[in-house]
C-alpha cells in the first residue's frame, strides 16, 4: 500500500517509461460533414510529437469534431490523418468531458479499464494503484465512484487515460463541468503529467484563458476553418492573469469576434 | 400505465422507502441503549399492524362477533397449522409448490432474459420478435387454463407453463428496458478503450441493466405465486392450492385460511430474496449507499 508514492515512471517500467513519447499527428484537407451540414472543411494541422495543443472555438464550430476524428471515433469525409508511427489502440486515449466511470466498479477497478489487456493479475493493480497515486487519489482506490466529488470522478478518469502510457491524449472539454478552483487545480495536474510523460496533448475548450495557461499552441476554429494558429511561447508554469497572457487572450478574442 | 413505468415507480418507491430504514443494526452493540432500542423499533415496525389486527382478530372471535364457520380465530388456525405440520401433509403441500414455483420463473426468467438481452443488444431480432412478443403479452395468461389443460392434463408440465409464461414478460420487458438505457456514453468509452464486444457486455451493459432486471424479478416474484395459486386451485393434485380446495370441500375453514396466510409468509419470504439479491449485486447504487454514510 506505501510503494505508490514513486513516480510514474519508476515503477512502471515498461510503457510509461518510454518517457519522450509522443506521437506526431498530421491532418491534411480534412473535411467532415454530417449530412448535408459542413462541419469541418480543409483543415491543415501538423503537431509535432509532445506538442500541447489547444483548440478553441465557438460552440459548433467543429472543434469537438476535429478531436474526434484525431482521436479516431469518427472516420473522416475527406482528407487524411496521418501520425508518426503505428497508432494501435492503446496509443491514443480520449478524456470526455464526463467522466464516464463505470459506476457498478470501484476506482481502481475503473482506472485497470485503461490498461492494455496484455498487462495481467497483480500487476494490473499495481499499476493502477500507481497511476491513481499520481493524480492524488491513491486512498480512494475502494470507493465507489458515486461518493467522489466532480473534480475527483474527473482524476479518476485521467488516471485511466493516462493507464496505457498513451503517446496521444485527446481531452474533449474535461474540466468544462468543474467549478472554477477545481478548474485551476486540474489545470496544473494536467500541465504537470503533460510535463512528465510528454505526450502529444490536444485539448479542446471554449475557455480562452485556459488553453493560454496549458498550450504550447492555440488553434481557433472558426466555421470549420482555422482562423487563428498562435504559438504561447511562455515559460511555464504560467502565471494567471499576466499582462502577456492577457495581450494573447485579447488577441484570440477579437479574431474570434471580429469573424 | 405500462409495467416499464410502474417497475420505475416502484424502484423508486423502494429506494425511499430504505432511506428510512436504519441498516447496520448488527454493528450498534457498542451503541447506548436508546439508540439500539431505536433500531429495533425501526426493525419492527412494519410487523406492529399485522400482530395488532391478529389479536384483535383473536378478541373479536372470541366473544362471538366473528362466527367459526366464517372465519376461526386466530388460535383455531395456529391449530390447524401445528396438525398439518405434524402429518408432514403441509411441509410436503408447502414443498411442491415452492419447487413448482421456482421451476418456472427459473424457466420464464432465463428464457425473458435471454431474449430481452438479445432484443436490446440486436435492432434486427428486436424487429423480428417484438411483434410478436408484445401480442403474445397482451392475452392474460391465466385465459389460457384450459387449453393447457387439454394439453397437459393436471401434470406439472401445466403448472410449469403457465408459471414460466407469466413470468417472462416482466423479465423480458425489464431486461429489454435496461439494456436499451444502458448509457451510451458509457459503452461509447468502452469501444474507445478497447473493450472487446464480450468485454463490453460483462462489464457495462449487463451490471447496466441489473436495476431494471431486479424490478422485472419483483413483479416476476408477485406474478409467479398468482399464478401458481390459480393453477392449483383449479387443476392439480398435489401443493398449497390443492390443500386450500380440498379443505373447501370438506368445510374446513381453517385450513383454507392457514393456506392463504401461507401464500403471503412466502410471497414476503421470496421478497426478501429478491432485497438481499440486490443489496448484493447493487452495493455501487446510491440508492443502496445512502445509508451507510
């Protein structure tokens, strides 16, 4: 029960330990539509390995779409995806905004659903009890997911994405149903795991300021196109309400509305 | 009102009713007196009106405002119990018909079972059957006593039948309920962690649909008896229904009360299966949680 105080990648040897181990993504005239609506239309993306990209945009305007299709839940209309290596199905993990515990499943049990079938009995357990450790809830692993609060259930389920050692993590809006300490909180639990494995990262939000404080990078969508690709190069960890942060934030925005 | 709304209702009504119900009385011994008295009194208190109503039963016989021949008292009855419990005649009749009952909603559940799984995991088969199965629902089981009995004679395979058939269709409707309101987004995530389809299954649809399987189970339990004691009373030669027509026969009133005291000790025995099923299988429900905070 003590020995899930260790980082991640000492006691796990195998898959997390693959320390930088993102993978590269390259989207190329993708397009998609449902139906006869156009919802995404020739969008060019390259993120290089261990890149922390945010997408923000309007509701609608297709963001949730693009991750989905990076993510692989959706087959695209037109266009390709391409990455940088073999994406098998434990590389690429998606974090929703719900948090989609299995609720009949005590924590640990929720967080081993994440982990590749080939890992087996004890082991199993441990790393799970591992992983819990590092998003903080190593004493909740035998509760019941319905005693956990909104940010904690949120853990949980980072725990799992993160179960896999996946090189390419999708979050589709996790902390938009969290109050906003919780937010902050979750914001620098993500950036510091972020920090750590160095997987590609593709956040979805419409919180402007939140993609500012975790992205190397903030892509805006704006009816299916890309209307705005900006480099945050600021050190990290970023401090909140900064005057170049807010130069930024200022920036995003007036592209935003001035469309 | 369908029986999907009246199984809701009566989940809920469940859910309710055990937030009032103190649970772990086993662990109070180290509490003060007061509250372990509490506890018991809230362990009691549903049996306080039916021993109330059977001593006043008892008094009311007694000075002769109930005549005998209508109903015994209470005493008479407890008489009539001990010597049918002595003969053997009432543990055997008691025997047939627990076995008779069980033997058909084992039959009508896994057959409700598997075709409510089947008719929600699968649009095809639902399009076949449903039809089908929605019609067949719709004539009382109970009108079919006669053809059953042209067919089967009084034989167990009569009472097996009707039991099995009456039972199916809550199960089937339940099981059907459940698994087509499994939440979406919860299988959604599974695919997208790589759950195999069996995996899938184990792991998210079935414990899913297990609320709504139980409340199916509960009005199988109350189908189940009803249909037993129909079936035995009318065509059968043996068990609990049998026992109440042959004592109607021979005026034995008593015995006909005892019979139907009987049915209701095992229709609130079977209920407390059902609750000690659920409190094992639901133990993650917050419904079944509220009480151990």
């Amino acid at each position: 029960m003590n020995a899930h105080t260790p980082l991640l990648a000492d006691s796990s040897p195998t898959d997390l330990a693959r320390a930088p181990h993102g993978l590269g993504v390259h989207v190329a005239r993708l397009g998609h539509s449902f139906g006869a609506k156009r919802v995404l239309e020739r969008i060019e993306l390259d993120i290089p390995a261990g890149q922390f990209v945010a997408i923000v945009g309007k509701s609608g305007c297709g963001k949730s779409t693009l991750l989905r299709l990076v993510a692989g839940l959706d087959t695209p209309s037109t266009g390709r995806i391409d990455f940088d290596g073999p994406r098998d199905a434990a590389a690429t993990r998606i974090m929703f905004q719900e948090p989609r515990l299995l609720p009949w499943e005590r924590v640990l049990a929720n967080v081993e659903v994440g982990l590749p079938a080939s890992v087996k009995g004890e082991e199993r357990h441990r790393r799970a009890r591992a992983i819990l450790a590092e998003v903080g809830l190593a004493d909740r692993a035998d509760d019941w997911p319905s005693v956990l609060s909104g940010g904690q259930r949120q853990r949980v389920a980072l725990a799992r994405a993160l179960a896999s050692g996946p090189r390419l993590l999708a979050f589709d809006e996790p902390l938009g149903a969290l109050d906003a300490l919780t937010r902050i909180e979750m914001q620098g639990l993500v950036e510091r795991i972020w920090q750590q494995q160095r997987f590609t990262a593709l956040f979805v939000t419409h919180d402007v300021s939140e993609a500012l404080a975790l992205a190397d990078r903030v892509v805006l969508i704006d009816a299916g196109h890309v209307a705005l690709d900006l480099a945050v190069e600021l050190p990290r960890p970023r401090r909140r309400g900064s005057a170049e942060l807010a130069a930024l934030e200022g920036r995003i925005l007036d592209t935003l509305f001035s469309s | 009102m369908s029986l999907v709304e009246r199984g809701a209702r009566l989940s809920a009504a469940i859910a309710g009713a055990r937030h009032a119900r103190p649970r772990d009385a086993r662990r109070q011994h180290a509490r003060p007196a007061a509250t372990r008295l509490a506890v018991l009194e809230a362990r009691l208190a549903g049996w306080v009106l039916p021993a109330l109503l059977v001593v006043l039963w008892e008094y009311l016989s007694r000075i002769g405002v109930i005549a005998p021949n209508v109903l015994p008292a209470p005493s008479a009855i407890a008489q009539a119990g001990w010597a049918a419990l002595k003969s053997g005649e009432l543990l055997r009749n008691m025997w047939v018909s627990t076995l008779r009952a069980f033997a058909g909603l084992f039959v009508g559940g896994v057959i409700g079972l598997a075709f409510g799984i089947a008719n929600g995991l699968s649009e095809l088969s639902r399009r076949y059957t449903d039809t089908t199965l929605q019609m067949i629902r719709n004539v009382p089981h109970l009108a079919l006593i006669p053809l059953v009995i042209l067919w089967f004679g009084i034989d167990e395979e009569a009472k097996l039948f009707l039991v099995a058939l009456g039972v199916f269709f809550p199960i089937y409707i339940n099981t059907l309920h459940g698994v087509r309101t499994v939440d979406p987004q919860l299988i959604e995530m599974g695919r997208v962690y790589g759950m195999s389809p069996l995996t899938l299954f184990r792991r998210v649809i079935l414990p899913g649909a297990l609320p709504s399987i139980f409340v199916g189970l509960r009005f199988a339990l109350g189908i189940m008896w009803l249909t037993l004691i129909v079936a035995e009373t009318i065509a059968a030669s043996s068990g609990l229904g049998y026992m109440a027509m042959q004592a109607r026969e021979f005026l034995l009133v008593d015995v006909v009360v005892l019979a139907i005291l009987i049915y209701a000790l095992l229709g609130k025995l079977a209920d407390v299966l059902t609750r000690w099923l659920e409190e094992r299988c639901l133990q993650w429900h917050p419904a079944f949680q509220a009480r151990r905070d």
